[in-house]
C-alpha cells in the first residue's frame, strides 16, 4: 500500500497471524490452487471476477501496516492483479509463483495467474496465488469456489471481516473428552519386552535461505471409479482416505529412504473439527502422524494407526491452536524457530478434502502448491473435485515419482484389497 495511513484499518493481527507474518518476514510463504475451466476466460473478465470476489471476502483486499504496536490488517481499494501466460502449463507457472514473494507491505496479499494454450481456443488455468497471513488452503478453496460461482453469474454475499482465530476459539465452548478416545490402559509388566520403542526424536528443521530457486511440481490422480472404491475400503478397514494417504506416503517414502519411523505433517482444519464457517481466514492447527515400520505393515494397519492419530488431534484441535498462538515470539527469530517446531517431518499432506458440488465450470481444482523455505520439505497437496482425488507434491528435493507411486498404492488397495474386503 503507497500510504498505508489512508486506509481503514480492518483489525489487528491474531496471535497465529502475527507468527505468521513474522516468519514470513524472513521466509516467503505462499500458496496456489490451480484451477482448470471446461472453456476460455478472458483477463478482464477474470480482473472483473476478482474484484467482485474481494467484495466477498475483506482479507482479500488487505494489506499489513507495521507501523504501530501491534501490526494490523489495513483495507485498501487495489484489485488482485493478473498475469497472463500463454503456451505455458500450469506446473510451471505455479512453480515460478513460488519464486516471486508477495510484498507482505502490500495489497492485496493475493494474486492470479491465468494459463492458456498459446491459441486460447481450450481451457484456461486460473493460478490462485494466497499469502499466508490472510489465509489458509480451505479457505483458498472457499475462494475459488466463489470466483467460480462470479465467472457463472452468481453473486455470493459480501462477509463481515472476520475475528482472528484466537478470539473465536475462546468463545467456543470447551468440550468433553469423548468416552471413547480415553487413553488405553498400560501393558502387563511381563508385555513390557514387546512394546516397541518410541522413535526418535527427529532431526531439527532448518531454513534453506531462500534463493528464488523454482522448486518442482509434479502430480498424480485417481479417477473417480478409483477414488470410490478408496472411500468404501477406508470405512471397511475403520480408516479415512486421509490416514490411507498418510499409510500410502509413508510407505513410498519409507521405500525410497529406508526409514524405519516416518513423520507426516497434517494441518488439521478447525473449520470442519468445530463446526466454524467457511471464510478465507486462517482457521488450522497442525499435529505429526508418526507410523513405524511402514515397511513392515500393511497398508491399512498403518492407515488406521493413522487415522486413530488424527482422530484424537482433531479432538485437541482447539487446545493446540491456543497453545501454539500464547507462544507470542518477540520478533522474526523467534517466529521461526517457533515454526520450524511445529512443522518438523518426513512429508506435510494438506488435504482440502471434498470440493463442494455446484462448480460446473471447473474441470479439476489442484493443490495447494507451496514452499516454506524449510530445507528438504515436501509438501504434498490433496484436493478431490468432481470425484478424483488429485495431488501434487511441491518440493526443491529430488522425489521423481513419488505422487505416482502413492497413487498406484492407494489404487491397488482401493480396488484389489478392497473388493476383496467387502465381499467379505
């Protein structure tokens, strides 16, 4: 923003915020969804959806003022820009926006990136681009939704600005333990033999400086006959797609790197552990799935291991937000360590889940793409739209195959072990 001052301001920063924008400070953080459409759009069309989508949703026209005590999220009237790429694909482009930080000192904090055949007579990719002050990747997903419903002549409701996390989770009743997530009781003195060791302790993340270094993007996808069957046998064998993900990852990995304990970063999403509503906010905790000789197990012991861990995270989801934002850091040293704590692991999965119905004009949604300048990250993205469960993995390392090899595992098992589960 040229003069910040002129500006309203909308609210102060959060708690979770300001780490965020304190680690972003020294190490850009941005994410993508790419957005594939069924037919063309043209730029000003897609500048005129723009717009109306930030009408939608404050943050998306915010920028942060650091001039006061505490820095603040200050209104301004700049639209999201747009870039246009032609003759491109979207695995490049996406792969460039990570080496082209957001100024965080302006606004808005999001941008566009629009990929077409160098004709323009096929589909458009429309490339999302969030900083990660002004949200998360479910609530970039709530956004291209609306920008999808704007391109479709629909006009979804303006928001008021919304709280900051911390407030909202204080306001929220704290709830009971469930009965069935009580801790299982200690094994007899003479099963102690038996009881495996706890892994341990991983290896301290550090920063890769950043360095304008394109990362690569490579994805995968189940289609939906296959993606089906993966929900059916994940109810059979008392799992989720998401610990047969993680179960599917950690066995690839495991494979590659002979790592007998792999750890798996999930952020856990509170809109969905709570009930809250669906805005372009930052609304996550995250917790580690840690599974043990994936080499040793099968697909679905692990995925349920898995999702048993998942299950009590989402239980303590409230708790944990709360304890990580009372960490106050006093500047962008601190943040930073304060992150790298909390994101130590093998492989991150961020999945959006389901994208909602009612969004005819998009064929596939991909991602979140993203890089967070920690060294040897791989950061796995999971969106499942028009029932293909599509991931791509962003990451500076050399995994080449690494989404394929996780989709041919969960296809195998989704399809083979599973029709065999449920004739059972």
């Amino acid at each position: 923003m040229h003069n910040p001052q002129a500006h309203p301001v909308m609210r102060s920063l959060g708690a979770f915020e300001h780490i965020i924008d304190l680690y972003i400070g020294r190490n850009p953080v941005q994410f993508s969804l790419a957005v594939e459409l069924g037919s063309p759009v043209s730029a000003q069309r897609l500048e005129d959806a723009l717009a109306h989508l930030q009408k939608t949703h404050p943050l998306l026209t915010a920028g942060i003022d650091r001039t006061g005590d505490r820095p603040v999220f200050r209104g301004s009237a700049e639209t999201i820009p747009v870039r246009q790429v032609r003759g491109g694909d979207w695995r490049e482009a996406a792969a460039q926006e990570q080496t082209r930080p957001i100024d965080a000192g302006g606004s808005p904090l999001a941008r566009a990136t629009l990929v077409s055949d160098a004709s323009g007579d096929h589909g458009t990719v429309v490339l999302l681009t969030f900083s990660h002050q002004v949200t998360d990747g479910r609530g970039a997903l709530r956004a291209a939704h609306d920008l999808l419903a704007i391109l479709d002549g629909r006009t979804p409701p303006a928001r008021p600005v919304p709280i900051d996390q911390e407030s909202l989770l204080e306001r929220l009743p704290r709830a009971e333990r469930p009965a069935d997530h009580t801790p299982a009781p200690a094994p007899p003195a003479e099963a102690a033999d038996h009881v495996p060791d706890a892994p341990a302790d991983p290896a301290a993340a550090t920063i890769r400086p950043f360095d304008a270094t394109a990362p690569s993007v490579e994805v995968a996808e189940l289609d939906p006959a296959t993606t089906g069957h993966l929900r059916s046998t994940a109810r059979v064998h008392g799992s989720t797609v998401q610990g047969a993900l993680c179960a599917a990852a950690a066995q690839a990995l495991s494979a590659r790197t002979g790592a007998e304990s792999i750890r798996i970063n999930v952020p856990i999403d509170l809109r969905s552990a709570l009930g809250l509503d669906d805005d372009v906010v930052n609304r996550f905790t995250a917790t580690t799935v840690v599974l043990r000789e994936p080499a040793r197990g099968t697909l679905w012991s692990l995925a349920k291991d898995a999702t048993a861990q998942l299950r009590a995270a989402r239980d303590a989801a409230r708790d944990a937000a709360l304890m990580l934002a009372s960490l106050d850091p006093a500047d962008a040293l601190e943040a930073e360590a304060a992150m790298l704590a909390a994101t130590s692991a093998d492989l991150e999965i961020t999945n959006l889940g389901i994208s909602e119905p009612g969004t005819p004009s998009a064929v596939a949604i991909w991602g979140p793409t993203m890089t967070t300048q920690v060294r040897d990250e791989r950061i796995l993205g999971v969106v499942t739209h028009a029932g293909s469960l599509r991931m791509a993995l962003t990451t500076h390392g050399d995994t080449r195959g690494l989404p394929a090899d996780i989709a041919d595992r969960l296809t195998h098992c989704g399809v083979v072990e599973g029709a065999d589960a449920l004739r059972t």
